[in-house]
C-alpha cells in the first residue's frame, strides 16, 4: 500500500510542481513549461528559431519522462521514509524538495550542454527556478504521502 501511496504522492507532486512553472511561465512571459521544454529536448525538435514544439508526441513524450521522474523520487522519498531518514513533516518535505531542486539544476544545466539543440531560454532564470519548483514538490510528494499514511496526525510541525 506504501508504494501505491508513493506513486499517488508523486503525481501530486509534479502536478503542484507543473502547475507552478506554468502559471510562473504565464505571469512572466518566460520560457517556464517544464513539460514542453523536457519532450522538445527528448525528441530533438528544438524549432529553427530556437522555440519549443508544439506538437502532441513532444508534450506526450514530456508529460510521461516528468511524471515518471517524479513518481521515481517519491519513491525514493518513501525509501528514505523507512530507513528513518527524515519524517512526513512540512519541514522535512521542503527540505527534500530542495535536494532534489539541486540536483535537478545540475541535471538540466548538463544535459542543456550536452543537447545538441537545446531550445532558446534564459537559462539561469529557469535554473534557479528549478530549486523553487522543487520545493514545491517535496512539500506536495510529502503532504499527499502524509494525508494518505497518517490522516489523524499532525503534518504541521
């Protein structure tokens, strides 16, 4: 039943998380939408003038790879959980968030290196935005986990 919990968890996650960058997207007129950005990367089909496709395959492709990814880290969330590292705590699920923010900046900074025609952005922008985003989702993976395990105790601590 955990791991069902995990998965659930993480769908939350990366959904508060998506929602985040693309209201954040749409409030700044910036190049945000991690769903589109990712399935443009993954299938190559950067535009000409260095925009995000458009097509249905490459928002498919994208929404899959973040879903999946996030459902793997709640996963892990959960592993650590059980080895009694940390604890379903709003504190706790910040915290992890901004681990896995970390980590995530130092991913997508290499693999826009390593892309051979990564799409045109502000890159930093969207980095540092990375960490904030998941924030969000530690926060969201650990509440829902928590909601679902433990619905009488307290979270807020």
């Amino acid at each position: 039943m955990k791991l069902l919990y995990a998965v659930l968890a993480g769908i939350s996650g990366t959904a508060a998380m998506t929602a985040f960058l693309y209201l954040l997207s749409l409030a700044t007129h910036r190049v945000m939408k991690v769903i589109k950005i990712l399935g443009t990367m993954l299938t190559n089909r950067t535009q000409p003038d260095g925009s995000l496709s458009d097509a249905v395959s490459t928002k498919l492709i994208g929404t899959i790879a973040h879903y999946a990814v996030g459902v793997f880290l709640a996963v892990l969330y959960l592993a650590l959980w059980d080895s009694g590292v940390g604890m379903l705590t709003a504190s706790w699920g910040a915290f992890l968030g901004f681990g896995n923010g970390i980590l995530a900046m130092i991913a997508w900074y290499f693999f826009f290196m390593m892309h051979p025609r990564p799409p045109l952005l502000q890159l930093k922008t969207y980095l540092i935005t990375l960490i904030f985003a998941h924030i969000i989702f530690g926060f969201f993976v650990t509440y829902t986990f928590h909601l679902l395990q433990h619905p009488g105790y307290s979270f807020w601590q």
